[in-house]
C-alpha cells in the first residue's frame, strides 16, 4: 500500500461563502495541521526497524476516544464507510509482540552452542534474523495503524479549524465533509439552502459516500422553480436526462469541486443581488435558447452530418458543464458503433435528442407563467416531435422483422444441438464407464492413464468428436444470433420508448 499525505481541499485549508456587505465572497480558512506527527508516522511506517508503537507515538498527541462521521479517509465516491476512530492499545501491542520475538529467539538459542549462547554478538544477530523475519506481519500492522490513525489526524485537524475559525456559524455553505444525505436534514451541511431575495434560493444538496448514489448538486429556485440545465442536453453525445431534471449544477465527486461549486455560487447569487430580474432571465433564456439551437441543428442532421458531428464532439471546448456527472462527448466504441450502422445510429441520436426534449416541457411550461415568450420555445419542441414521428413509427417494422428473422434461425440451430447433445451424452456414459472399469481394477488411474482411454475411445468413435465440435460450433452460433437479438431488442425498445414519449407529450 502506498500512503502518502493528503494536500488540498479540507486537508490543507476549508473553502467558505460569507457575506460581505451586501454581496458575498469566497473565504479560505487554513487548517492548522500536525504536518511533523505525520511526517514521523510515515517515517516509521517505511522504517524496517520501527513497529506500530513507533507509530503510535509519533501520533499520540493527535488521537483521541471519539469518532468522526466525515468522509476523510474516503473519496466521495466510496461506499459502506464507517465513522472514523481508532482502536489501539499500544501497551498491548508491544507486550505481545515482544513476547512473540522473544519466543523465537529462545528457540533459535536452544540450537547454539554454548560459547554462542554467551556472545552478545550473536544474540543481537538472532534478535535481528528474528525481527526480519516478522517484519511482513510488524508492517502489515503498521499499515494497518496507518490506515485508522492518518484519517484520524486529518478529521480533527479538520473540526478544529471549522471551530478556530468558527465557520458552520458565520458562512452561507463551506466545504464540508459529512456522509450521507437529505436524510439527515437536521445537519445543515447536506441540505443548505440560502435564500438571495424574495425570489431566488440557492440549495446545496450532497450524499458522499454511498457508491453509485453518491452526488454533488445544486439547485437554484426562482419563484419557485427550478432551473435546469436545459442546453447540456445538446451539448453532448450522451446525457444523463433523469439527472438533468434534478439540479441546475452537478459536480464531479472530488475535493476540488468545492472550487467549482464556490466560485459558482458567488457569480450567481452577487448578479442575481445586483439584478436579479435580468440576471435570471439571461440564465434562463441562456439555457433555453442553447437547448433549441441544438435541437433545430439535430433536427436537420443527417448521416454525413452526424459522422462530422461525432468526431467534433471529441475535440475538447470551453464548455460551462466540464466536470458535470452523467454528460459525456463520444468514445472509441460509439464511433465503431456508429462505422457498423451509421444511418441507423444517426437516426436514432436524433429521436433520442428531438424527443427526449420533451421531458423538459413540464418545467419550461412553469417557465412560461414568468416568461411568456417560451411559449414559442415550447410549441416548437413540440412541432419538431410531431415531425418526427412517422420517422419514428417507420423504424419499429423492420427492427421487429429483424428479431423475427433470428429467432426463425436460432430455432433449427437448437434443434441440430439438442439432437447431437443427446448423442454425444450417449457416447460420454459409454466413455465414463470405461473410466468407471478400470478405475475398479486397478484402483488409481493417472494423468496418462486417463489420456490414454480417451485417445483409444476416440479413436474407436470418430463420431464421438465429431459431435464435440458440432456442438461446439453450433453453440457459439446460437450465442451470436442471441447476442444479435439482444441487440435489435434494445433498440426496438429505445424506438418504442421514443414513441410513447412524443404520443404522451404531443397528444394532449
């Protein structure tokens, strides 16, 4: 294992948003951290003449009995963590390990001569081929120590300064460290919301620490509604949608997202104080008007647009959502995708961005009681759907006769197999009781022996590999073709989804 010590954000300084005046400002308190203690735990860690007392002692001033639910010895992406303490009774440790030393030097002494017994000498050289070879189990502990005390050290040097500097208190948000989420809305660091004005709140929203449900969002509140990410929805070749319904920023799991996340939060709330009815109305209709820019571009792609659109995609910009989860330019396997079936891939990026829009209708229609003139944002949305629709019905047909005509082939091909696994079990019992025969007489059968009857048996029945290999052969086209319907499901399932999406949408 390889430790190092832990720099940045909530290890080396706390992130904060505090008002000043009537705006409000990114601060950035130090922690004031044992840096020497940690140095000399790491010293001892990779020391092959120190052990876990070493270690201990270099820390000791910096350990306590209590426990600290934070995600610091974690990244946020981790799961099933526990609070973080540490259990160690060093006065025990030594005492056992020096009794189990000693153990072994008395029985490598019982071997010496008398003269060697009497040689200092040659007692320290034993001691020493002793403690080397313990050593894996003296570092494997030391690890061990290392691994429970250093998060230890960087939790409290953490809480201390959030006291020092007495920052839950006198910040809108900082950067915190808490595990879990919304849950938990009696601790203000998962849920915090702040309120700009009359109109407009600012709500952060984290659950570090549990896997795949682990997330870092922020979600801003204009009379009541939430803005959303509208524009990143074109923007990129896959998107996450049910995620962009959910916030108007998310963030990587990093520490260095708290950066991301300030810097954010102080542009936004310092123009929506300076003119909030501008301010909001730009952001909204920066997002809206990216969103149908993209979408009047999609609408009219075709094939040999979209090849020239999925290499452009992988070229890197400047780009408000880097670093945002759930959004991604192409890769290596949607451009092999797309050289397999460029039309059908085309097409299908293109019902999947035209009619995936609609899923924004709900929010853009509370837009409209604000904005008026999205009425016209909305109608097209709902006019490019309409549109598309035929196209959509047209692609279901022959994907569902696709399906047809591999599962017709599949069928003769598990008919041949069952046929020929019946015989060829036919032909292994006989095998196997020859096995079964010789074993009987001679009451061991080797490697070669075993060789040996098999080779004769297929020798004797050519019908027997034959059987084997047609078998094998027919398995794996089997497997192919069922991999191939698979596929062709998916698909049929995404169309038909498309489907229902615009009937529900676009029929009311």
């Amino acid at each position: 294992m390889d430790f190092k010590k832990k720099t940045g954000v909530n290890y080396d300084y706390i992130l904060a948003l505090e008002k000043e005046g009537d705006r409000v400002t990114i601060a950035q308190y130090p922690i004031s951290r044992h840096s020497s203690e940690i140095d000399r735990a790491l010293e001892c860690l990779y020391d092959e003449n120190a052990d876990s007392c070493d270690i201990y002692n270099a820390l000791y001033r910096c350990l306590y009995g209590r426990e600290y639910n934070y995600c610091l010895k974690h990244e946020y992406t981790d799961h099933y963590i526990k609070p973080i303490k540490v259990e160690f009774d060093c006065y025990k440790y030594g005492r056992e390990l020096r009794k189990k030393i000693d153990s072994r030097i008395e029985a490598k002494v019982r071997w010496l001569s008398n003269n060697e017994k009497n040689n200092r000498e040659k007692l320290a050289e034993v001691r020493q081929l002793v403690w080397k070879q313990m050593y894996w189990q003296i570092k494997k502990h030391k690890e061990f120590l290392i691994d429970m005390a250093l998060p230890y050290v960087y939790a409290n040097d953490y809480e201390d300064a959030l006291n020092k500097h007495n920052i839950p208190e006198k910040s809108i948000i900082y950067s915190h460290e808490r595990h879990g989420d919304s849950r938990y809305e009696k601790i203000k660091e998962n849920t915090i919301e702040h309120k700009v004005n009359e109109d407009i709140s600012i709500k952060i929203t984290t659950n570090f620490c549990y896997g795949y449900s682990s997330y870092f969002h922020v979600v801003v509140i204009y009379k009541g509604i939430a803005l959303l990410p509208y524009s990143a929805w074109v923007k990129y070749y896959y998107a996450r949608i049910t995620e962009l319904l959910g916030y108007t920023r998310s963030y990587e799991l990093i520490r260095e997202s708290w950066h991301t996340c300030m810097t954010f939060l102080e542009h936004f709330i310092n123009s929506a104080i300076s003119n909030p009815e501008e301010f909001i109305r730009n952001e909204v209709m920066q997002e809206v008007n990216g969103l149908m820019e993209g979408l009047e571009e999609i609408f009219q792609y075709d094939t040999e647009r979209f090849k020239k659109e999925i290499i452009v995609k992988k070229c890197p910009g400047e780009d408000r959502y880097i670093g945002i989860r759930g959004l991604r330019q192409t890769s290596e396997s949607d451009e092999e995708l797309y050289n397999i079936a460029p039309k059908e891939i085309a097409m299908i990026y293109k019902m999947e961005k035209i009619s995936g829009s609609l899923k924004f209708l709900d929010s853009l229609r509370e837009i409209k009681e604000i904005y008026s003139d999205i009425t016209d944002t909305i109608n097209r949305i709902i006019e490019m759907n309409r549109t598309i629709l035929p196209e959509v019905e047209r692609a279901i047909p022959p994907v569902e006769e696709e399906i047809k005509e591999f599962n017709a082939d599949i069928l003769p091909l598990k008919t041949q197999l069952n046929s020929c696994q019946v015989a060829f079990d036919k032909l292994q019992q006989r095998l196997d009781r020859i096995f079964n025969r010789e074993l009987h007489k001679t009451g061991y059968l080797s490697g070669e022996d075993n060789a040996k009857i098999q080779k004769e048996f297929e020798n004797n029945n050519p019908q027997y590999v034959e059987f084997r290999k047609t078998i094998k052969d027919l398995k794996l086209r089997i497997s192919e073709l069922e991999d191939s319907i698979s596929k062709r499901r998916r698909v049929l399932e995404r169309l038909n989804d498309y489907k229902e999406l615009i009937l529900k949408y676009t029929m009311r």
